[in-house]
C-alpha cells in the first residue's frame, strides 16, 4: 500500500482549506455544530451549503466531470472529506448526490442524465429512497409494492417505510414489484416518480429522540409514467445493488470518529464537577476512551486499504465491510460515552424541549445539550444501509464461503 503523500495533493489539501476558511463562516459552523446529533442534517442549513458548494463546482465530489462533478481522483476526495470534517462543514442530503446520481450515470439513459443529474446537483430536486416497506427490510426482496402497466404509466399501489426526508423530497426513486411469477429478485423494477402525484399519501414517523426524519408513505392508484423507469423492467434488482454500493460506501469514517472523540475529550477536560477532578483525569474515562481511540485509528487505517485499492482501480473485497460493521458500533459506544460524560446535563430532551416552547433557557453545556438527542438518533447506524447482523452475514459468505 503507498501510503506517501504527493506534492500535488498537498497543492490540493490547500486549495480545500483556502476554499473553506472563505465560504464556511462562523454562523453555518454553529448550526452544523447544532445539528450534529441529528440522523441526517438541518433541511435549511444543507440546502445553503449545496448552493455554496454548487457554484464552486464541488457538490458532487464523486461524479465524473462530464456530468458535474469534480473529476477528483481517489486520494483527493479523501482529502477533501478530512478537510470539510475537520472544519466542521454541514452535511447534504445523500440520496440524489451519493445514491440516484451515481446509479444514473451507470445504468440512466441519456436523457434521464441530462434532464436528472443538473436538478440534484443544484438542488432543485429533492429525492427520497423508497425501498424498505413494513416486512421487507432486510429481505428487501420479498417488497410488495405493485405497479402493473397501464398504456405508458405504471399504477402503483403499496407502501414504503422509514422513507427519510419524504416530507421535503419533491421526488422519489423506487422499488416496485412488476411480476411475481420469476425469483422475487426478477420481478422487480427501479422507478423515479414525482412525490405530488395523486394518490401519495405521506405520513410522518417521529423518531425516539423528538425527531421528524422519516416517514410512512402511502400509493393508492398512482398514476406513474413509464418513462421514470431505470433500467429494463425486472432489472430493478441490479440497479438497487449498484445503488446500495454507494450507501454503504464510505472512506471517512475513521476522521469523523476521530473528530468526536476529540470533541468528548475536550468536554471531559474541560468540564468541572465541584470538587471532583475533571473527567478526563478518571482512570475508568480515560481507558474506555484510550480504547476507543485506537479502534478509530484501526478503522481510519481500514480505509485507507480500500482507499489505496480504489486507486489501483482494484476491488477492496470484504474490508468495506469490516469498516462499515465497526465505525457503525464504535459510533454508538462513542455516543453512550458522550451520554455518561454529560451526566444530569444530558437528561433535558432540548430537541423536544425547543419543539413546544420550553419556560426556561437551555440548560448546561452546549456538548451535553446534543449527547442524549444524540445516543438516541445513533441507534440507526448498526440498522440503516444494511444492519449489523446483515453485514456480518455478507462478511462470512465473501470470507468464510458459509
Ligand atoms: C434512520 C433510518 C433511515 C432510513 N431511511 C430509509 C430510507 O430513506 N428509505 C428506505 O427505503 N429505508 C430506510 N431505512 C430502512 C432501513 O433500510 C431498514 O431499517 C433496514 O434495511 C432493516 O430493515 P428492517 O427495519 O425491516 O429490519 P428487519 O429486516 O426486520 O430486521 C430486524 C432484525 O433482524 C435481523 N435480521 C434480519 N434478517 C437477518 C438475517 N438474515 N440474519 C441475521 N439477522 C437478521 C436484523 O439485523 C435486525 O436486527 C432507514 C432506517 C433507518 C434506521
């Protein structure tokens, strides 16, 4: 593995910072910081940053030039990520820019690439993933929701669970059943549609922190074109795996757990407990932390494997995997940490608080004010993208061959 840094990336890693220290101000850095704990971003803050990073030409860092993107190599949009992480940049919305976008520019036609891609890069199109139903999670090929043809649409009838975003997406990419008669796999077919089409019914899901992040969406007799299929009918199958690629990939983990160890560390250094020493000097504290670090790095290094295969043009095999299995459960001990570290000052729920107009300010410090909201909302990395237990059975066919 060649793990030397070139001259040109380091030319690279400061045009990043230039670009940063100018467009990210202190305000977007505050309500990023604000918006830490929740599952995805803050709809206003990550449409504000789209457009900053839209008219540098950076919002799809992943893309192929000829499409929007960057045209980045490997290594530089690694680089990129650590720097937007360690300046604390808000988060976009993943599902156009990291999931549709990509499987269009693989497997869309020309003109759903032409007519798609500049929408979700600007921002004008907002997508939602409608993929899990209630009973087919998991075993997402047992989904149920059905489309039968109809001259040039489709008429869907079903329904789509845990669809996040749902409420603000003005559109949809999914997964309908279009023949039961074939492998469940076969019958099934990627569709885009429009989320203000008649017959969607879109229902809101609170999550246990106080959150609206997804939804229960509803189809009765709606009226689809045909023409927002992906992919020949029944192909749907491939298309969604090529999709789900993009879900689970990811090479920055290892820095954005870094990045909340040292923001713990900082709070238990800094915070006073009457007479008591600081937290940090708490030999129990220090060595589950002292642990934690180290799986960090272990992961942190995990990625730079795939990194370094991803620019050899290799396959990286199962060690995405392994990554995505371990950043998903130290996040969460990261998180059940944060909550113990903030004692009584992490009990208050702030975000329900705020919600219905508390009588008094907030209370403590601002670390604690996102610990509980943030254990809570963290329960979905070891469920969403794929669950733990589904990523360790991937892990020992590819591996083991059980
Ligand atoms: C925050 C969040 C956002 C989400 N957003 C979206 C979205 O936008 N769009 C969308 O389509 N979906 C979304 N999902 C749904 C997500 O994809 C599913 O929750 C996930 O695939 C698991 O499916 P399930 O919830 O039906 O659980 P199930 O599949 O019912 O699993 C229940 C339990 O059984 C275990 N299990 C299941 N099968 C096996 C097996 N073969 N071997 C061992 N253990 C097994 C699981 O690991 C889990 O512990 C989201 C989920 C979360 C948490």
């Amino acid at each position: 593995m060649d793990m030397a840094h070139a001259k040109e990336d380091d030319l690279f890693r400061e045009e990043v910072r230039d670009f940063l220290a100018e467009k990210l101000t202190d305000d977007l850095k505050r309500r990023a910081r604000a918006a830490g704990w929740r599952t995805f971003t803050d709809h206003d803050l990550a449409m504000e940053w789209q457009s900053i990073l839209h008219s540098r030409g950076w919002v799809a860092p992943a893309w192929p030039k000829e499409f929007g993107g960057t045209g980045w190599s490997v290594m530089e949009r690694f680089i990129y990520q650590q720097e937007c992480l360690a300046a604390g940049t808000p988060r976009l919305y993943p599902q156009g820019l990291m999931m549709l976008g990509p499987t269009l520019i693989g497997h869309g036609t020309d003109e759903q690439r032409s007519e798609i891609l500049p929408r979700i890069l600007s921002g004008d199109d907002l997508w939602c993933q409608g993929y899990s139903e209630p009973g087919s999670g998991s075993d997402l090929a047992s989904l149920q929701t059905k489309a039968v043809k109809d001259g040039d649409d489709y008429i869907v009838n079903g329904t789509k669970i845990w669809t996040s975003t749902a409420h603000y997406a003005n559109r949809m990419f999914a997964l309908v059943r279009t023949s039961t008669e074939d492998r469940p796999q076969k019958g099934i077919t990627f569709i885009m549609l429009d989320m203000d089409l008649p017959g969607i019914k879109v229902d809101p899901i609170i999550n246990m922190a106080g959150e609206h992040e997804f939804n229960q969406v509803f189809f009765t007799d709606v009226r689809v074109p045909q023409a927002g299929r992906v992919g020949p009918e029944g192909q749907g199958w491939t298309v969604a795996k090529y999709l789900l690629e993009f879900e689970r990939g990811s090479l920055s983990a290892g820095a954005s757990l870094a990045n909340a160890l040292t923001k713990l560390k900082l709070f238990a250094s800094e915070r006073e407990r009457d007479d008591a020493p600081a937290l940090i000097d708490d030999g129990g504290f220090r060595t589950r932390l002292s642990e934690l670090e180290v799986t960090a790095d272990t992961i942190a290094m995990t990625e730079k494997i795939v990194l370094s295969s991803l620019s050899a043009n290799q396959n990286p095999g199962s060690a995405a995997n392994v990554s995505k299995i371990l950043s998903s459960e130290t996040q969460q001990r990261i998180q059940e940490l944060a909550v113990e570290a903030a004692g009584y000052y992490g009990v208050p729920n702030h975000v329900v608080l705020e919600e219905f107009g508390p009588n008094f300010g907030p209370v403590g410090p601002a670390f604690a004010r996102n610990a509980a909201p943030g254990y809570l909302t963290g329960r979905m990395s070891t469920i969403a993208g794929g669950t733990g237990e589904v990523q360790r059975n991937i892990l020992a066919k590819m591996e083991l061959g059980l």
